[in-house]
C-alpha cells in the first residue's frame, strides 16, 4: 500500500523528478501517450520515461551501493507526480498558507539547499518545487491532526487477499460486523478490538513511538498506523500494518471536527517531519478521491487509501462504504 517516505536526498530526487513532471503536462483527458491523468491533466509518457533515464544515472554503481529498480522509481515517479496536483488542489480549496519561509525553514533541516543540489544533480528551483508539496502536506496536517478522531472496530487478517474479501463481507452485511469479526478472529486465533477511540494525537503519538524505536535500532519502522487517517465514517477500511499483516476495520465515526486538546497539540509538535508528512496525504485522501486520477497500466494503478501508485490493485489498500451508507446524491 503506502510506502514510508523518508526525507533522504534519494526521495528528494524522486519527488523534484515527479514535479518536473508538471512541465510536461498537456490538457485533454484520454490524451494518447499519458502515463496518469489527473482532473483532465495529462503527466506525458515520453517525460516520465525521460526522467527515469536520468533518475537511473544518477543511481550508485552496483558495488557501491543498491541500485533502486526501475520500475519502483518509475512508479515513484508518477506518484510525486499525482500527488502534486493533489497538493495544488488543497491549497485552493483549503487556503494553505506555505510560505518561503516555511519551505527554507524545512530545506535546512534537510541540510540546506546546496547540499541537496549536490546530492540529486537537481537545480535549486525543481527541488523548491518538491520541498514546498511536502510542506503543503505538513501543513494540512498541522491543522487538521488534532482535530481528528474515529471510532472503529478492527480485526487481523493474515494477507491483502484475505482482508479484502472480509471487508467485502462486512461492508456487505453490517449488522453482524461484530459476529463476523469474532469469527474471522477465532479462524485467524486472534482478538477482534470493538468500539476502539482515537483522537489524531493519539494515532500520531503511537507512530512517533515506533519511528523512534526503528530509529534507535537503525532500522525502519515495522508497521505504520498512519493509514487510520484515511478512515471514512460507515465504511470498511483495509490495510498493511507490516510484517506481512493486514488489518480490517468497521468504522463508525471519523471527522476533523473534534475539540483539539492540549495532548493532541503537543503530539503534532513532537512528531517527526516523516510522520507528518505520511499523515497529511492519509488525510488527504478524501479530497483525491474526488478528484479523477487515472493511471497507465505500464505503471500500475493508484491506490486511494495508500495515495501512491502500485503495482496492481492486490497490493493496495480498500475501502467499502456499508451498505447502511445513503448513496452519494
């Protein structure tokens, strides 16, 4: 589903190569040679490809380090693309002030834009470009972190095969969710946790906790809950928790229309620029899928819950309003 994006200078290129992207944007949906189309925008086919040619160059020599694979970089590519535009459509709709100095304030914490330039072979502006969408991201997170909560009912499942099909089955029988649940539980000799609460705070807290221990022991997080920001009220939401594990939940309540507290405050200001940027697109998600984005089949599909481009829909996550949900007018 969602890859964890760090802020190294490899992502970076990545991410200033999508935004390049935008220059080779042409109006028209349906237009031939387009690897994603966006509310009618065109992300050409032939910059994509061009671009991953110079990503590629600029990757070490096989003794040197790992070499990334082409087709990951390329579907990297495409998301830094799409997720752009996403970015410019939240700043209008929701009036996001990302000032230069906020994008410099991040660009030092990075290291400072010569030492990025140095490290992608990018120009100071296309790296502006990349930096400010992750502030945007940021942004949109700051505001609406604390305010968020959701209610839910949750159960494990061992694959993303199993979760769909027992998402498939609760959104299409809600009034036993519970007993259907318990059953899976017992299959799976698990527990089924009902009428869970969490604020945003809470869930950004949680995942500040894992990002430090991976931290302290050199690794990368195991598992993310961030995905809980993607939570839609009277749906069925499925996604990868790590390890190979998927969890499925029934949730009631989700909205950003909750009383911040003082910890869900301070739980923004102690997370780190990762998780809050992770937790901006999560939260993103619902303004994106009202957006129409499509991609190429030479590159995958997009996944809403993740906000990435994946290789196929089996590997990203679902959501299925319940049947109890009025259909949208």
């Amino acid at each position: 589903m969602t890859m964890v994006i760090s802020r190294s200078a490899k992502l970076l290129v990545t991410g200033a190569v999508g935004a390049l992207l935008l220059a080779g944007c042409a109006s028209g949906p349906g237009q031939a040679g387009s690897a994603a189309i966006v509310n009618g925008s065109a992300i050409s086919l032939d910059t994509v490809q061009a671009e991953l040619n110079n990503q590629l160059a600029h990757q070490p020599s096989a003794g040197a380090g790992q070499q990334a694979n082409p087709a990951d970089e390329a579907r990297l590519i495409v998301t830094y693309a799409v997720l752009h535009q996403i970015d410019n459509a939240a700043v209008a709709q929701y009036h996001l002030n990302v000032s230069p100095q906020a994008v410099n304030e991040y660009t030092q914490e990075l290291g400072g834009i010569d030492h990025l330039m140095q490290a992608t072979g990018y120009s100071n502006n296309e790296l502006q470009m990349v930096l400010r969408d992750k502030v945007v991201q940021m942004a949109y997170a700051t505001r609406y972190i604390a305010q968020f909560q959701t209610t839910f009912d949750s159960v494990g499942a061992p694959d993303q095969k199993s979760a769909t099909a027992l998402a498939q089955k609760l959104a299409a029988d809600p009034a036993n969710a519970r007993s259907i649940m318990t059953s899976a539980a017992a299959a799976g000799n698990s527990q089924p946790q009902f009428g869970t609460k969490l604020t945003g705070g809470q869930i950004l807290a949680q995942q500040n906790q894992t990002s430090q221990q991976a931290q302290q022991s050199g690794g990368a997080p195991s598992q993310s809950i961030l995905p809980l920001f993607a939570a839609k009220a009277n749906s069925v939401l499925a996604f990868p928790i790590g390890q190979g594990q998927w969890v499925v939940l029934v949730v009631h309540g989700a909205d950003t229309n909750g009383a911040a507290s003082d910890q869900d405050k301070q739980a923004i200001t102690e997370a780190n620029p990762d998780d809050l940027d992770s937790a901006g697109s999560y939260l993103l998600s619902s303004l994106a899928q009202q957006l129409s984005i499509k991609v190429s089949p030479r590159y995958g599909v997009w996944d809403p819950i993740g906000m990435a481009v994946v290789p196929s829909a089996g590997q990203g996550g679902v959501e299925f309003p319940d049947k109890t949900t009025p259909a949208a007018s």
